[in-house]
C-alpha cells in the first residue's frame, strides 16, 4: 500500500511510514494511492460472514502485502473483539450502536486498531516511539484504552479543560503507566493545534519520535470504515430493499470520511449524512461552497464541537477533479444538516418516548438530521450511528429525560479513581518546553 499526501499526490510513502509518522512532512495528510472496489462476490457473500471475517478481508484489500496474511488476521481479530448491533427504531430507521467496546466509543474501533498495528511496525525499533492525541472527549479515553501498557509506546493526551464530561475525563486521566494527560487551558481547536505544530516542528522530532492518534492518522480511518460494511449485512440479512443512507455525528470528520472510503470500496451507500451542531463547517460549505473555519463553540454534543475539521482535507482529496465543482460532486453523495442544543435536547426525550430508546446526544443529532433527509427522500433505509453510550453524558441525559439511567460497570468504578492531569496553557512553546525534558 503506497500513500500520498493530500498536498503533494508525487511523493509515496508506505504504510509503515505513513502510520509511524502520523502527518507529513508538508502538512497535508495521508490518503491511499489507490482505492479499488471489492469484487462482487464479496457482497454476495457478506452476509454469511462475521464482524471479523469482514473486516479482515477489507483490511487485507486496502493493505495488501504489507504485514503477512496470518499476521493481519491475527491483529484484526484482536482488536475487534465486541459486537456491533443495529437496533431498529421502526421500519426506515435503525441505529448502529458502536459503543460496545472497552471505552464504550466508535473510536475504539480505530484506537484499538492502530495500537496493534503500530506495535506491529515498532516491534523492532529500540527508542520509545510518544503517540500525542487531541481529544473533544471520546478519542482520549479510546486512545488510552487501545494503547494501555503497549511495550514501546507512550502516550500523550490533550484535552481542553472543563469541556469534556466527567466520566469522559476519568477514562483519560486515570490509567497511568504509560499514559499522560495535559488539561489545556482552551478548546478543542487549541489541543489540536499544539499537536498540529508539534508534528512540523524539525527540532522536536529530530529529539523525539511522534506520531499521532487522532483520525489524522490513517490508521484510525481504515478501521472505521468497517462497520459500514457491518450495516450493510445486517440490513441485507433483515430483509432490506430500501436505498442505504447513514446519518454520522461529525466533529472532525475522521467517521464520515471513512464512509466515503467505504462507498469508493463498493459499499452500495445512497447518501451520507454530515448530521453537526451548530459547529456548522461542512454543512455551511455544502450550502455556499465556501469553506469556513470558526472558533468552535461549546455544545451538549461536545465530541462534535470542531471549528476546523481536520478530515475535511481528505474528503476534498476524494473528490477533487480538474474538470468538476469539488462542492458540487461531494454534495451528490453527502447531505449536511445542523442543529442546536434545545433541538438536541428535545430529541433524545422523542426518541425515548417513541421508541423507548435511550441516545446520546451525538446520536440525537443523527437522529434530527435523518428526519430531515427522510422529508425529502422517504424512501430509504437510514443508520443513525451512535457513537457513545448515553452514560458517557449522564448528565445531560438524565436532566432531560428526568431519570436514572444505568452506567455499565467498566465506566462506573471510574468515577472513584483519582484524576492525574498536568495543567497546561494554549502556548505552544510551553507545551514544547514540557515535552523535551518529562521523563516518560
């Protein structure tokens, strides 16, 4: 597998080479030389296969003969080891509940993923290699949880202060070992740059090896484009003739860009949903067709509170031609949709009271947009893809609902364990100054 970059499409790098250094050197970001569809067989046969059997052989046609077979099998089946359910709400809508891994997130998918390929490449490297990640709330606690106590691998978290839920801090700022928290004094927009500048920075990663976790790195964007594949078959299986559409939670656009990356495999998608809080980037530039970078604004949904999304460098990627309106041609295949926190608020009750169904606020915003596409093309099958276990925001939705709602045991005995987090301030030189001389 040979990969460029979003800025620079002559210069190829390998896999390895792309994963181990999280961005290149120019900035841009690394996407696939060549993205081929799966042959015909593959769906004709999907839905006798697992979870695994899939992702293995979606894996093994993107990567190819980079790791052997055995190797990548192997790696694979251990990193997705819990289920994938799509629960119907009624006859055109269900929800594919991705938080049933061990930080109860869709981005354990990607997080697991990369700690096992990355071990992978660094088994035979001598000096420790330090993942630095920026999290608006779930990345972190996946992130900490995939690479937990990885031989060789240290790990750094930046998330903005105070703007995360609690149990959401918990998971990143509990474990220890080789895990390290930095609560940043700013946004989500702040974190991610410090990591931005750290990457680019000649002196730092000529002292230090970097690379980094968030959907930036390719190999979170692989894995996650999996459970589209997942979707499908359940859909398939239940009996489903209906045009596929998934309404995606986007904050910084990793998840429905792995989408995208499905639909280019073969992956028979009608449309893909931007479904976004009032943080409205994407869908502001699928209306005008000029992009906007904003100052992210605070919302319920705070996973999504991204005001430069980071992916959307690589859906222009996949869709700019000489000839064509790059806006124009994404809109064919995204529809985007915006929502604010009282809208939010009144959908996670509706969905309750209709469907006895608790959700998130992520996936509530999934929710609304569905039911606006749905208006307009009633006549499809849509996934709304829940990100996160609803406890994860206990808070919020059990004010709105007005009652208990039940924390699974792994995320519950977080809430006694003491936070370890270093304060820091949005300047990046203390940042640098911190980093050069902590003794992981």
């Amino acid at each position: 597998m040979q990969l460029y970059s979003t800025k620079n499409k002559k210069s190829l790098v390998s896999l390895k080479e792309a994963v181990m250094k999280g961005l290149p050197d120019d900035n841009g970001l690394f996407m696939p030389e060549n993205i081929q569809p799966l042959p015909d067989h593959f769906f004709k046969d999907i839905t006798q296969m697992s979870f695994v059997e899939i992702a293995q052989t979606v894996v093994t046609h993107l990567i190819g003969e980079d790791i052997p077979t055995s190797a990548l099998n192997q790696l694979v089946a251990e990193a997705f080891n819990f289920s994938v359910p799509l629960v119907p709400l009624n006859e055109k809508i269900s929800v594919l509940e991705l938080f049933h891994g061990p930080s109860l997130a869709f981005k354990d998918f990607g997080a697991r993923f990369m700690a096992r390929l990355m071990g992978y490449f660094n088994q035979a490297e001598k000096e420790r290699l330090i993942i630095l990640v920026a999290t608006s709330g779930d990345t972190g606690g996946a992130v900490a949880s995939g690479f937990f106590k990885t031989p060789g691998i240290e790990v750094v978290i930046l998330y903005p202060s105070g703007k995360v839920s609690p149990l959401q801090e918990k998971q990143l700022t509990t474990l220890g070992h080789n895990i390290t928290a930095l609560e940043i004094d700013g946004t989500f927009d702040d974190c991610q740059a410090i990591v931005k500048k750290a990457f680019l920075d000649n002196e730092l990663n000529n002292q230090l090896r970097l690379s980094s976790a968030n959907s930036i790195n390719i190999a979170r964007l692989i894995p996650q484009s999996l459970y589209y594949f997942e979707a499908f078959k359940q859909l398939k299986i239940a009996g489903n003739t209906l045009p596929v559409v998934f309404s995606v939670p986007s904050g910084n656009f990793g998840n429905l860009t792995a989408g995208i990356l499905a639909k280019k495999m073969g992956l028979p998608i009608e449309h893909m949903i931007a479904a976004t809080n009032i943080n409205d980037i994407v869908p502001n530039y699928l209306k005008t067709g000029q992009y906007e970078a904003k100052t992210s604004v605070r919302t319920i949904s705070n996973a999504m509170d991204v005001g430069n999304p980071s992916n959307f460098a690589r859906l222009k990627d996949l869709y700019q031609k000489a000839s064509c309106n790059t806006c124009d041609m994404m809109g064919e295949d995204i529809k985007g949709f915006s929502f604010d926190d009282d809208q939010t608020r009144k959908a996670v009750k509706e969905i309750y009271d209709k469907f006895q169904y608790i959700m998130d606020p992520h996936g509530a915003v999934g929710y609304l947009a569905t039911k606006e596409y749905q208006q307009a093309y009633p006549e499809t099958a849509s996934v709304i893809l829940e990100t996160a276990h609803p406890s994860k925001f206990i808070e919020d939705v059990e004010d709105i609902l007005e009652r208990k709602i039940e924390i699974p045991e792994r995320l519950a005995k977080l809430a006694s364990e003491p936070k370890s987090a270093i304060r820091m301030s949005t300047d990046y030189n203390e940042f640098r100054d911190w980093i050069k001389n902590y003794d992981f």
